[in-house]
C-alpha cells in the first residue's frame, strides 16, 4: 500500500526550530521529487520546498527561504523539512507530497500524506 | 509573482453542471492541474496536464486550459463532489496554487 506519513509536528514558540518527517511506503522514493505543502487554518493550500530525487536541487518559497531546508534519506524512504526561526504564519498543516514530473514544467502533486500540524505561539 | 485566481465559491444543484475557473497571465502557456480536498481531508489530485483524470477519477470531471483561464467541469454534480477545489500551475520552478473555490451543491 502507498503510504506517506508525517510526524514531527506540534507547539513551538516563536523563533524555534521544528524538525518534520515523511515515512514513505509502497512506491520506489528514490525515484522521485518530493515536495512539502502546508494549509494554514481555514487558509489554501501554499506550496513550501521541494527536492529532487538525488537531492541536488532545492527549491523554496520566498517566504521560508534561509529560514527552511528540505532534504531526504533515500536509504530510511524519509522526507524532511527543518524549521528553523519559526514565525506565528508559519503554522499550518503541513503535507508531504510526491511530485510526478512529466516534464519541465508539468508536473503534479499525486500522493499526499495526511499532514502534521505545527502551531507557531507563546 | 505569478498568481492563480479563483473564484471563492461556486453553487451548482445536483445533477447539474459546474465549472470553476482559474486565472493567471498566459496559463494556456503552463500546465495545469486540479485538486479536489474534501473537509478534515487531504487533497486528491482530479485533474493533471490540463485535461487528463488519474485513474480512479471519475469521467464527470473534465477540463481544459486555454489563454488565461483554465476550467474544470463536474458534469452531473453529486452531492459528494462537494469539497473544495485547487488549481495549480509551475512558474519557474515555483508551484503556485490558486485560492481554492468551495464548491456547494445545493
């Protein structure tokens, strides 16, 4: 079965760190960009980071740019964002999605996991 | 920045037909795609590179992508494609979403 499953989530202050995780399942990881998605409460859905299957392009959000860093184990089939001088926008769901490229510029989001939500207050 | 606009909300009867746009400069030049997010859920991809459905998608849902708007239709609207639906395009190497529309079916 095709599993994408985060943890890491939770209550943070302002200007801490959080590091999230993306157990993947049921489909090779390794051959695959991955991207992270979050939806602030009641919000749309805000594409953040994703990476390349070796890793060797990252791209970001202006808005989490140095702040943020994706990056993945292809031996562990994980996923990661660290979060670091976290900001009260920054709370969200956040999801962990597959990206299926077709092409330069056609691409898609085709599996998703089911979120972990971080809280940004004091 | 590139943007994506959508309308916040959109009501159809059932049976009927719905069709919610979304508007960015030259689209018709990008791909677009579609996802449907039900309440308390994740999103589900509906639509991919303009007009194809994944499989398990059901044939009601079709679209298409011209100029600067891109269009999906739910033809025969059921009472349980009401959800919210998000388009989405790459800019560069940036995936921009639209606001998303609420999609009621009365």
């Amino acid at each position: 079965e095709v599993q994408l499953v985060e943890s890491g989530g939770g209550l943070v202050q302002p200007g801490g760190s959080l590091r999230l995780s993306c157990a993947v399942s049921g489909f090779t990881f390794s051959s695959h960009w991955m991207s992270w998605v979050r939806q602030a409460p009641g919000k749309g859905l805000e594409w953040v980071a994703n990476i390349r299957q070796d890793g060797g392009e990252k791209n970001y959000v202006d808005s989490v740019e140095g702040r943020f860093t994706i990056s993945r184990d292809d031996a562990k089939n994980s996923l990661y964002l660290q979060m670091n001088s976290l900001r009260a926008e920054d709370t969200a769901v956040y999801y962990c999605a597959r990206a299926l490229v077709m092409g330069p510029t056609n691409r898609n989001f085709d599996l998703w996991g089911r979120g972990t939500l971080v809280t940004v207050s004091s | 920045s590139y943007e994506l606009t959508q309308p916040p909300s959109v009501s159809v009867s059932p049976g009927q037909t719905a069709s919610i746009t979304c508007s960015g400069d030259k689209l018709g030049d990008k791909y677009a795609c579609w996802y449907q997010q039900r309440p308390g859920q994740s999103p589900v991809l509906v639509i991919y590179q303009d007009n194809k459905r994944p499989s398990g998608i059901p044939e009601r849902f079709s679209a298409s992508n011209s100029g600067n708007t891109a269009t999906l239709t739910i033809s025969g609207t059921q009472a349980m494609d009401e959800a919210d639906y998000y388009c989405q395009a790459w800019d560069s190497s940036t995936a921009i979403f639209g606001g998303g529309t609420k999609l009621t079916v009365l």
